[in-house]
C-alpha cells in the first residue's frame, strides 16, 4: 500500500489515494476540489476504483460529482446509516447548513447532483480478490462514521472520530456517548498504527494514547 494525502475543500479536508502495485487506486474521502487528486492519479497512470467516505458531512462529500464525472463507472462506500448526508439531494447536510447561506448557495448545484446509488459497506472491503480494509463501525461524530483498518499494512484512516490530540465534534448530527464507544476500540488497535484522520497531522496509537485526554 502507498499513500498519497491531498488537503482539499471547504474544512482543509484530509482526503488520500491509496494505491497499489497493480496501479488499482481508492479515495478516502471526497472534498470539493479535487483536481490535485485526480491529476496524480492521470500522472501516476493508475486506475481509481471507488471512493471510500468514512462519513457523509459536507466537507467529505462535495468532490463526489468531481470524481463522478471524471471517473465514470467509479464505485462510491458510505456507512448505511449516514446515507441520509447524501440522498434528496443532500437535504441532511442542507440542514446542518442552514445558517450559511452563502455555502448553500454557492454549492446548490453540487448538492442537487450528489449520487445516491451507493454501496453501504460490509464488514469488509474486498477488492479483486483481496481484503483491503476490516472496516470498524464508529458512530458517534455521525450516526454511520466508519475507520478503515488495515491490519497488515498498520494503518488506520480514522476519518472525523479521531484526531491527533483530539476527536470529533458530536453536535453536528452525532452523539458523544457513541463517540466514545467508538474511541475505546480504536484504543485496542496495535500501538504501532498509522493513523490518518480527516483533519490535521498523522499520528499513531501509541502517541495518541500518551497525549490525547479522551484516550
């Protein structure tokens, strides 16, 4: 596995190609303005086959018709339960913004062509054969918020549940009892994991566990 971070979008929004030796290439995480992306993926020659969202917020989203339209049979991941972010042309993040008019306006069009034929995701994610990612439920920053885990590479993309130094806001659709949940299994994961979240700096377990106060 190689990886390849890109900050995009509306929230600086950490969005990565994860890419392999068979030139096979998935997003995690979709934000708007998603050009530097799409051109290493055309530079590097590699293939993108599907767009993995750890949750549907706006700031993760909104470069889903970008990548629609530039890669046209891509497939698209969300957890079941955050598929409301995007259906009905995004209404539930339309909610969320209601008090930011000039966002709402400036991305209507954006909203108004959100896809909505998705694939919730499993247990797992296999790809040509081959387990990519265990995927680990962690509601609580959204009701669907997955981390994507691979154990034999020792990385972990952690989405908005956990941060360095920090976790995810549970007033924006969330709740913080679940959230905590949540950060307790990440805690079980080897000290020695990468971890990428949605925002901010890299990190590992083991350094989140000496200096992260929900840890």
């Amino acid at each position: 596995m190689k990886i390849q971070p890109f900050i995009l979008g509306l929230g600086y929004t950490n969005s990565y190609v994860v890419y392999y030796d068979d030139r096979s290439a998935y997003i995690i995480d979709a934000p708007n303005g998603t050009k530097k992306l799409q051109t290493f993926i055309e530079q590097n020659n590699l293939k993108a086959e599907a767009v993995f969202l750890t949750h549907g917020h706006y700031d993760h989203i909104l470069g889903l018709p970008e990548l629609r339209k530039a890669y046209k049979n891509i497939d698209i991941y969300i957890g079941k339960e955050d598929f409301c972010f995007l259906e009905d042309e995004g209404k539930a993040n339309r909610e969320l913004l209601w008090n930011q008019r000039e966002i709402l306006e400036q991305y209507k069009d954006v909203f108004s062509s959100l896809p909505e034929d998705l694939i919730f995701y499993d247990k797992s994610i296999t790809r040509n054969g081959e387990k990519l990612f265990d995927v680990i439920k962690t509601p609580g920053h959204t009701p669907g918020s997955v981390c994507l885990y691979s154990k034999k590479d020792n990385v972990l993309f952690s989405g908005d549940t956990l941060f360095k130094e920090g976790i995810g806001r549970w007033d924006f659709g969330g709740n913080y009892s679940d959230l905590c949940k949540s950060i307790d299994k990440l805690k079980s994961l080897e000290e020695s994991t990468l971890v990428f979240p949605g925002h901010g700096e890299f990190t590992t377990i083991a350094f989140e566990k000496e200096n992260n106060p929900y840890l």
